[in-house]
C-alpha cells in the first residue's frame, strides 16, 4: 500500500487564544471502519498538542447521522463538547495511545 493515498486530515488554521485548534480529516469508502481514522485522529491530536500554544484539539460540523466518524473521534479520546444545529462538537486535551491492534 506505499504511495496510496487513503485520506487526509489537518487543522482549519492555528490555535486560537484560547488554544484550541480545530481539525478535520476524511477517508476514502475503501478505508472507512479499518481502524484508520481512529489512528489519524490520535496521531494528529497528539502532535498538535505537544505544540507551544495548544492547548485543545476540536472537531466541528460532525453530523448527527455519522455515526463512524464520531465513533472514530470517541475511541481517539474526545468527548461531546457541544451541539451545533446538524451535529456536534467534540474536543481532546489527551488523545489516548494507539491501541496495540494498530500495529502494523
């Protein structure tokens, strides 16, 4: 699988004064519910958060009805945080570790 691209993920710009920043990922259909999405959000998340000035990573705009993605943002480390007219906010100051599964 070198060289393919499966998804994406990064930050809407730098973290605010507050220091949070807010991130935004997706994967391709073939990739979805493999693990994959749990393991870039905790990668990213953590990262971001060794970073001087953040302190919060946040997830907006996710839909009600999309059950994989907020699944993927719980079993990274983030928790409900607010409700938005479509969905939810979710937010993490500790992503959890990747799980031993994800072993590659």
């Amino acid at each position: 699988m070198d060289g393919v691209v499966i998804g994406e993920c990064g930050t809407s710009g730098p973290a605010n004064e507050a220091g949070d920043v807010e991130i935004g990922y997706g994967l391709a259909a073939p990739y979805r519910g493999l693990g994959f999405g749990t393991e870039m959000l905790v990668g990213l998340s953590r990262w971001l958060l060794a970073q001087d000035g953040v302190h919060r990573v946040t997830a907006g705009g996710v839909r009600a009805d999309d059950i994989p993605s907020r699944r993927a943002l719980e079993r990274a480390g983030f928790e409900w945080d607010r409700p938005t007219e479509t969905g939810a906010w979710y937010s993490t100051r500790c992503p959890r570790t990747v799980p031993r599964w994800f072993d590659r």
